[in-house]
C-alpha cells in the first residue's frame, strides 16, 4: 500500500497464519533496550525487555500530541491536542520504564510508564485514538476514525483514562495520563499554573513478539554504531522484522528483503532465517511475496467491512511488483554462500509458521518469476515489461502516488531486479539444493531462467535510457534551478559532456521514457554486472551536483525532475515523500553497489578510478547527514549559498513524517571504512 494514502482496490488473500494466532506463549525475558532520537519537533524515546516492546513519540510545536506505538500486533495509542499558538515544547523528565497491568478483566496489558513535561499551563483535548498503528497513522493524515473506535475518557481526580477492549472482544488498549503538581484534568483539557508535568502510561493487550536478542543477531564483524544496532536490535523479532517505528511497526517484504541483502554480511544465520522466513510464510499461493500484512484490530475492521465478521485473521497485500523479483536473489546469495550452506539442507526442510517447507514456498515463488517473465523474453517490447497492476500508481519502493511520475514500468524492477532473479533461480538450480522440493514441471520450468535472463538483461535496460543534448541539459537545468532557488553554478560547470544520457525513472504505458533521474541506479550496482557504458552512465547521474544530478552536500537525493515538464517537477519537490529529498538506505544501497564493482577484475584502471572518486564523494555526503542516518529519509533547504538537512515532517508543507527507527536505514552496520563486506561475498 502506498506510506501516505490507505489502499484501494489492492489484490488481497485473506490466510490464517500460526505466526499472528493470539496463543503465542509470552517472550522470553530479555534484557532492557533503552534509546532515544531526538528528530525535528519529535522526542521519540524506544523502550523493549521482555514482553513490552513501545515507542513514546512526543510531538512538540503548533500540533502537540502524545504517542505511543506497539510492535505487538502493530497497535498504539495516542492523545491530539488543540493548536497552540505559541508553540509547545516537550521534555521528557523521566524515560520510558517497562509495565505490565491487567484490564478489568483481569487480562495481561503490556506497555510503558513516563514522566513528561510541557512548557504550557494548558492543553486542549482534541482526541484520544486507541487502536491498530494503521488508524492512528491514517487519523493523523486524514482526522477521521472508522466506527467503533472512539471512546470516552473516564476522570479519577487528577487522571484521565482511556480504556476499551479491541472491537472483536479480545484484549484491547489503555492509556492514563496523570496530571502532577496540583494541575487539573477534565475532558477538554489538562491545565495548572505554569509547566504542566504528566504521567503517562500506555498499554496493549495486543500479543507480544518473539525478540532476536543480541547473541543471536549481529556477527562481530558489525560496526560499533549503537544508535544502529539499538534501531535494528527494537525491529528485529524471530515472527519478522518491523519496517519503522512509529508509522510501520509490522512486516513489509520489500524492507525485509532490502535490508536482509545489505546486513546479510553482519547477520548470523538466526536472523537472516528469521527474515526470509517472514516472507515465504506471507506469500500468496501463487508464489507473489506480500508487501505489507493489516493484523490486529486492523485485520478485525476489514474482515468486518468486506463480509467476514469481526475476525483477526491476518490480510496480505500483493500488489506490490518488486518484492516478487527480490526473493530469490536474497535467498541465493545467503544460501549459497559458506554460512548459508552450512544450514541450508535444514531451513529447506523446516517447516514454516504456515505449516509448509520453506524450500516449497521458495519454489513457488521461482515458479512464477519464470512464468511472469516469459511473455518479454519471447517478445521483448515495452508492453511484456513488468507493469504496475491495473488500477495501481504504485508497485515498488517509490510508494507515494507520485513517486514514479506517472509511469507504468519501473526502471528497478524491469532493468534490475527481473533479470537478477532469473539470474539467482539459475543458480539455485545448478546448486542442486532445490533437488528435493521439484517436479519435474517445475525443473522445466525453471531450466528456462538462464536464457530469459539473457534477454532480459540486453533488452530491458536499454528501453529507460534518456539523452538529451548539452545546450538542451544546460538550458533545463538553469531554469529548474532558478523555479526551486538553488544555485546552478556548481552543476553547470561538472557538464562538459557534448550530452547528458541517465536512465529514465519509469516508462509510460506506451513504453516512452520519463525523464527523472534516480538513485534506482544503485541496484544495478549491487544487483547485476553492468558493462563499463552503463557504469559510467550510473555513476555520472547520481554523483553529478545537483540539479544537474543528485548529489548535494547533504545527501544523495533519490529523484531530480529538472528535465522532466514543469507539472511533473512541481509533484517531486523537496516536500515530496520521493521527491528531491534524501532517503538513509538508498545512499547505502549505492555505497554497497560501489564496493561491489570495485571488487569486479575486468574494469579498466580509469573506470575503477572513477568508481573510487565517486565512492569518496559519496561518503562526504553521508556523513554529512550522520545526525539523520537511522531515520527514514529528509529534506533540505537552501540560502546563503548552501544546503541545510532538515527533517522530514518538521514542515507543515512536508507530505507526511519521517520514522526515527527505520529498518532499512540500519544496514550502514555492514560498512568497514567505506567498504560494504559483502562485496567480496556477493556474486
């Protein structure tokens, strides 16, 4: 589903799975992970020992609010208060400590109690929301709330409390929050004589997830970076791994995939089964991986609206196309290397959380990458491409609405991560590990992978390369910079090719080439072989300034429109989710590709020194952006002359807000000096 606006219309299979059933025994005790990131206007303080795992999120400025988030089944609870002119600050007293209560019937609630104040007298009660992650997240876009939810608060002297179970009866949610120091509660608001400082305690009777504790996570090969391994060590659990926190505390298996390939290298052979296991559990019958699963009492709302009854029975969303292409090269990567084949016959043979052997799920998946594949490599024009299905602006990483600009064939999916799956089918084949989980149809089948990929890697990339002349690039660039107010000098004077050729972003549904550069190149890199023109072309677009290219001093951005019209160039400005702003994992994602290219023996020593310049600059830029690194993305502004980095979401103009925990954003765990160590491992 697209990370701003709800789904609709998604391909969906509704499977009940042992994974998210409510007769899980609680987590083994574990000991206390305790972090904060201070981001923005956002205090956002991580607590997790045991069966509680939460995130407090004090939001400070015009729209204050408290929040709490669950990874337990991706509930929370939050409190919106009126605007406030002048602004509020939040300071949060005393950290989150672990609690366990009961509700009034004497069921288990699991979550955290804090001590908070606020630099104001009063605050005016807008709403209190208690439920799934999903609504809170869509009540704060959208200020609606699905029936049912709302609830009254009840007031004991200087508290305040709201408290309901979950809408099919099981154990639902509470929050309090306690007024000290003599202030006052009502049902309108809190108020005292000056600072108002709060209790808060938030709870969930959602059940508790499984944590991967740190002897079971990280090699001793992983950085010291321990605002990292905390982010990575709170969404890290043996039922799955959370994309980020606090907006998507549950699986989605593009993240999961993603960041399995670049920590690969740091994980021990735990964490890398737990992940992959995640999406062979989720995947539909057909074999497409799952994109983002609705659980908890969000499950119960759409098994109610779409007939079912008031059920949990967990939903999966397959409408996305890339994490399908992911699987297999992820899997063939760790399987086929030395760590992974020492346990490789055993994770085959396992059986998963759905009751089958992942090597038979593994093998569906492979089964309808080739099938899925076939029509191009039989007949390699734009329209046997890898679409967006019908209905949909979205289908990979770029979720937001506009985040291929319109366009129906992603360059990712189609120049990438197609021809590297059949690559990676390929190689499981020859390897033999398969032997056992195949038909003879499906060995048939899959015998085909080999010369599909042929195709498809001399056929597909071709199709998105843009070239425009120089005084057509130079005239562009020059208006573009003067619309957004930046400086085009520096950009300018780095053009002295007679052209300028990138790879577009996307094709239309005619096949024609949308002209915004991106820093999808970087999965070429970390993906495929490309040959010398294609690198060259790679890291000339992501490493030219920009506008003319992506780089600023502030980070790699992941789209310049500057050569596209001018409607498309106002839908990915710097406010825009994909627009020209800076995603942590995406600069990794280039760093990783870099480092593996430079491990190829058959580059010439100018073109190897042109990767090594670019890996040098490339890291200026990201440390650049340390401050930011674990979050999800940000933006920028720019005066005087230069670049600021600015969170996302500190902006009322920003399309959404950043999360301070990303999963993806982790993987800089694998760097040694600038150099991915998986490099050398990587095929």
């Amino acid at each position: 589903m697209s990370r701003i606006v709800a789904s609709l219309g998604t391909l969906i299979s509704v499977i009940a799975l042992a994974s998210c059933a409510t007769t899980h025994n609680p987590p083994a005790a574990s000991p206390t992970l305790h972090f904060q990131i201070d981001e923005g206007r956002n205090i956002n303080s991580f607590v997790r020992e045991g069966a509680v795992a939460a995130h407090l999120l004090l939001r400070s400025g015009t729209d204050p609010r408290i929040l709490v988030a669950f990874p337990a089944g991706n509930s929370g609870v939050g409190l919106w208060f009126n605007k406030s002119d002048p602004p509020v600050e939040w300071t949060l007293s005393q950290p989150p400590t672990p609690l366990t209560e009961k509700d009034a019937k004497g069921r288990p609630l699991h979550g955290l109690e804090a001590e908070v104040t606020v630099d104001t007298a009063t605050l005016n009660i807008h709403e209190a929301v208690l439920s799934s992650v999903r609504v809170l997240r869509d009540y704060q876009a959208l200020g609606t709330l699905p029936d049912g939810i709302a609830v009254a608060p009840a007031i004991s002297g200087n508290r305040i409390v709201w408290a309901r179970s979950r809408l099919d009866g099981a154990t639902g949610y509470r929050l309090s929050v306690e007024a000290l120091d003599g202030a006052q509660v009502s049902k309108e608001a809190i108020s005292g004589n000056g600072k108002l400082r709060l209790k808060i305690v938030a709870l969930t009777g959602e059940t508790p997830l499984t944590p991967i504790d740190n002897t079971s996570l990280l090699t001793a090969t992983a950085a010291r970076d321990t605002r990292a391994r905390d982010v990575l060590t709170f969404l890290s659990y043996r039922e799955k791994y959370l994309a980020g926190s606090w907006r998507f505390d549950t699986y989605f298996g593009r993240d999961t995939l993603m960041s399995l390939t670049l920590l690969a290298p740091v994980l021990q052979n735990l964490a890398i089964e737990s992940g992959i296991g995640a999406v062979l559990t989720r995947l539909a019958p057909n074999g497409e991986v799952a994109h983002e699963e609705d659980i908890g009492e969000f499950a119960v709302l759409r098994n109610a609206k779409e007939g079912r009854g008031a059920i949990d029975t967990p939903i999966y969303d397959y409408g996305m196309i890339d994490d399908d292409f992911m699987l297999a090269p992820v899997t063939a990567n760790w399987l086929l290397a030395s760590a992974g084949r020492a346990v490789a016959p055993k994770f085959l043979a396992d059986q998963n959380a759905a009751g089958r052997r992942q090597g038979d799920a593994l093998v569906r998946n492979l089964v309808w990458v080739v099938e899925r594949t076939a029509a191009f490599a039989a007949d390699p024009t734009a329209t046997n491409l890898v679409g967006l299905k019908e209905g949909r602006m979205t289908g990979q990483w770029r979720d937001s609405e506009e985040g291929l600009g319109r366009g129906r064939y992603a360059y990712d999916v189609n120049a990438v991560f197609v021809p590297a799956a059949l690559d990676a089918i390929d190689r499981l084949l020859e390897s033999g590990l398969l032997d056992g989980y195949l038909t003879d149809a499906q060995r048939r089948t899959l015998q085909k992978a080999s010369a599909q990929r042929d195709v498809w890697s001399r056929k597909a990339p071709p199709m998105f390369t843009v070239t425009l002349p120089a005084k057509q690039a130079r005239d562009q660039i020059t208006t573009y910079a003067t619309a957004v107010g930046v400086d085009a000098k520096t950009a300018l004077e780095n053009l002295r090719e007679p052209s300028l050729t990138f790879n577009a972003l996307s094709l239309d549904a005619s096949g024609k080439p949308i002209p915004i550069m991106h820093s999808d190149d970087g999965f070429a890199l970390l993906f495929t072989q490309p040959t010398a023109a294609q690198l060259q072309r790679s890291i000339d677009a992501l490493m030219r300034p920009f506008p003319a290219g992506l780089l600023t001093p502030v980070g790699m951005l992941v789209a310049n429109p500057a050569f596209a019209d001018r409607e498309t160039q106002s839908r990915f400005d710097n406010t825009a989710y994909h627009g020209t702003v800076v995603w942590s994992w995406q600069q990794a994602v280039f760093a990783a590709g870099l480092s593996r290219q430079l491990a190829r023996t058959d580059l010439s020593a100018d073109l190897r020194t042109r990767l090594q310049t670019a890996r040098s600059q490339l890291w200026k830029a990201i440390d650049a952006g340390n401050a930011l690194r674990s979050s999800e993305l940000w933006s920028w502004s720019f005066s005087n002359g230069r670049y600021r980095p600015e969170a996302f979401g500190q902006h009322n103009t920003h399309a959404d807000e950043s999360n301070a925990a990303q999963l993806w954003s982790t993987v800089y765990l694998s760097f040694q000096n600038g150099e991915w160590l998986g490099a050398r491992q990587s095929p």
